[in-house]
C-alpha cells in the first residue's frame, strides 16, 4: 500500500515524529491525494518562509477555502452577513504579504517593545502566583486547566485593555476558534458561535478605545501615536483576535509540552530546579524539540519548484515546522532532547517576516511559570496512564496534563 500522509491519524497526533522522519527520507515534497502539498525538511521549509513572493500567507487567512486538509470543513453559517463575518476573522496580519504585512507589523511593534514586554513580568508573577496558590494545596489537579491555560490568556486580555474577569470565555473562544476548527470535525456550529462572540467582543473593544483611548495595546494600535501611523477597525479587530487566541494556545501548550518532558525525566527537573538559569535553555530546546504550533499555510503565487518537484501555482502547501526541527541535516541526533543544544534556528516561532510578534512575551510567560511550577510542585507525577493530546493538526500540546505533587514546604 502506498504512503499516505493523515495529519489527523490519532497515532500521528500522539506521535507525529517517527512519520515526520519517514517523510524527510522518502517523501520530502509530499503531494496529498487531496490536492495540497507537505514540505518536512529544514531546508525546504526554512526557504520557502523566506520567499513570500512565491509562498503567499493568504493561506492563513481563509485556509477553508484554499483547499484545507481533512479537518477543517468550510464554515456552515447560514445569512450572508453572518458568513462575511466569521470569515473576516482570518484577514489579519498573519495572513497579509509585503508590503502591506510590512505596513502593518511596523505599527504593530510599537506594543511589543522589549521595555513594554518587561515591563508585564512583576504582573506575569501576580497572576502566575494567583493561580498556583489554591493548585498547590490540593496536591494534585489538572495542569492545562488550571494553569497552563487561564495564565496566557489572562495575560493578553490584559494586554489588550480586555475584561481579565471573562477569561474563562476567551480561552473557550480560542480554543474553539484554534483547536477545535483543526482537527476532525472542522467547524461545528459550536466553534462558529464562539467566532461570532469572539468577534463581538473585540468589535467592541475597538470602538470603545476610539472614543475612550488608554493605554492598553488596542488603544495604541487605534489611536495615532508617534507618527507611526494606525490600523483600521478591521485590522484591529484581525490583530487583536490573532493575538488573544493563536498568542494564548501557543504559550499554554508551550508550558504544558515542558511539563511532560520533566515530568518524564526527574533527573532533568532537579537540575532545571537546582539551577533557574537552566529555564531558558529548556524552554528554547522545547520549542525545537516539540514545538506547540507544528505546520504554517502557504499557498503558491506561480509555478514553483522545489528539490526538483513541481508544484502549480494556487496550490496549498503544508509547512511542517515539527519536522524541520527534527532534521538531522540541521540538529545533531534530533530526537534527543538536550538542554545543552546551540538551538539557534529552531523553527518553534516560525520563520522570515512572520517570525511570531509574540516570542519575547511568550518566552518571558513561560520562564515565569515553569520557575514557579518547579519551585512549588514537587515531584510531580502524570496522574493518568498516558499524556492526551490535542485533536489538532496544527496545535501539538496536553489536552489534560492531570499530576500529582507535594507542596512545597512553606519558609
């Protein structure tokens, strides 16, 4: 039987490595019977992020429509209005090509500063506190529920100038809008219900911070400032939605995927704990190692080729981010986790003029908590058979991380 490549086989969302390594050897330029494309090695993927002339982000933007694999079915509103409007919420800065995307992230950087982005860490503490408190005590508790994810997104609603009290809501949102479009079942009229609240709830912020600027992110991305120009209402509400739900997921599978690596080596977690410094190499090794975001979505500009194989213009292609990570032309014995690697390179943030806006925020994000989670919970144990995994084909991380632990013995 010939190879054929399901993104959302459950033994390929439990493990996608070992096909990823399949593929890299013996079907680098993978064409899905479906019709779209799969790039696996470091190099392909790495090249064509860099060449948005030919790899167009459009892709990210409106992906149901450009031929999205199984999954992800294109939505079922009924109204026109009501289509318009939940497809609106893909036009934002991930799916725009210079030199628009160049226009856009200039205005866009100004909240991203790294004074700004330091400037979040003694509240990144706050809440990271907050949230451990009563988790600690119990002893034992879901990971992802309980922390992994109220922390991100509170962090962003915040960030936002948004209401930190309906973070419950945005996570849902996110989740749906991220996770729950990418894997079987693709859009259900659940997910399209959180799109629409999603979107209401930004459309309001947005107006609001026209009439009423402070100084939260969705005020200085409305408001002229330093003659640096604004964005409209709907690029606000693109960026905005972009951040609050792609920023979230991303560093809340982040933590959770560090998680599961000391949780399965004991001996790691004491050194990470003997010595903090270690943290950051950690993290960096994780996002090589098992990145949360594991593809991007290009779609060809013209006819192209790459490694000798033609593919058409219009054609979706699959940039697998998890498996250019593991190539063994670019990282020594991938596989191995260690925290000693050069990891410069790692594709866990994307590549090029997408390289993620968020980065510096989510690394500072998951510093904080994985320094708290060690200090705090020890020896941690997965209290469950096995780690369960998202459905995703996009997001890789613990649906549920259920541990238990000790407390740390007060001062």
């Amino acid at each position: 039987m010939s190879f054929v490549f399901n993104p959302i086989d459950p033994e390929v969302l439990r493990n996608p490595y070992p096909t990823y390594k399949r593929m890299r050897d013996d079907y680098p330029v993978y064409r899905h019977p479906a019709g779209f494309w799969v790039l696996t090695r470091y190099r392909d993927v790495s090249d064509a992020l860099k060449d948005a002339a030919t790899f167009s982000s459009a892709a990210m933007g409106r992906p149901a429509q450009q031929g999205m694999p199984m999954g992800m079915a294109t939505p079922r509103a009924s109204g026109r209005e009501r289509r318009a409007r939940i497809e609106g919420i893909g036009n934002s800065l991930i799916s725009e090509d210079p030199p628009r995307h160049t226009e856009q992230r200039n205005i866009v950087n100004r909240g991203f500063t790294p004074a700004r982005i330091g400037a979040l860490e003694p509240r990144i503490e706050q809440l990271s506190d907050e949230l451990l408190t009563p988790f600690e005590r119990r002893g034992r508790g879901d990971l992802t529920a309980e922390f992994a994810n109220p922390l991100p997104v509170s962090v962003i609603a915040e960030l936002l100038g948004l209401d930190p009290n309906k973070r419950d809501d945005f996570k849902k949102w996110s989740s749906d809008i991220i996770i729950g479009a990418t894997q079987v079942g693709g859009m259900g009229s659940a997910i399209l219900d959180s799109m629409l609240k999603f979107r209401d709830t930004i459309e309001e912020a947005v107006e609001d911070r026209k009439k009423n600027p402070g100084s939260d992110l969705i005020s200085i991305l409305v408001t002229t400032g330093l003659g640096e120009g604004i964005l409209d209402a709907s690029s606000t509400l693109g960026f905005a939605g972009l951040l609050l739900a792609a920023g979230s997921e991303t560093t809340t599978n982040l933590i959770g995927n560090v998680m599961i690596t000391l949780l399965e080596d004991p001996g790691l977690l004491k050194q990470v704990r003997d010595d903090h410094r270690l943290i950051k190499p950690l993290i960096e090794e994780s996002l090589r190692h098992d990145p949360p975001v594991q593809m991007l979505m290009r779609l060809t500009t013209t006819d192209t080729e790459v490694d000798g194989t033609a593919i058409p213009k219009g054609n979706l292609v699959m940039m697998m981010l998890g498996s250019a990570n593991r190539d063994e032309t670019r990282f020594e014995d991938p596989d191995r986790f260690d925290i000693t690697r050069n990891t410069q390179g790692h594709l866990g943030f994307g590549f090029g003029n997408h390289f993620c806006l968020g980065a510096s925020l989510a690394r500072l994000e998951g510093t904080i908590a994985i320094g708290g989670l060690i200090e705090r919970l020890r020896e941690p144990k997965l209290a469950a058979p096995e780690v369960e995994y998202h459905g995703s084909f996009l997001i890789r991380g613990p649906a549920k991380l259920p541990i238990e632990f000790r407390a740390r013995v007060a001062a």
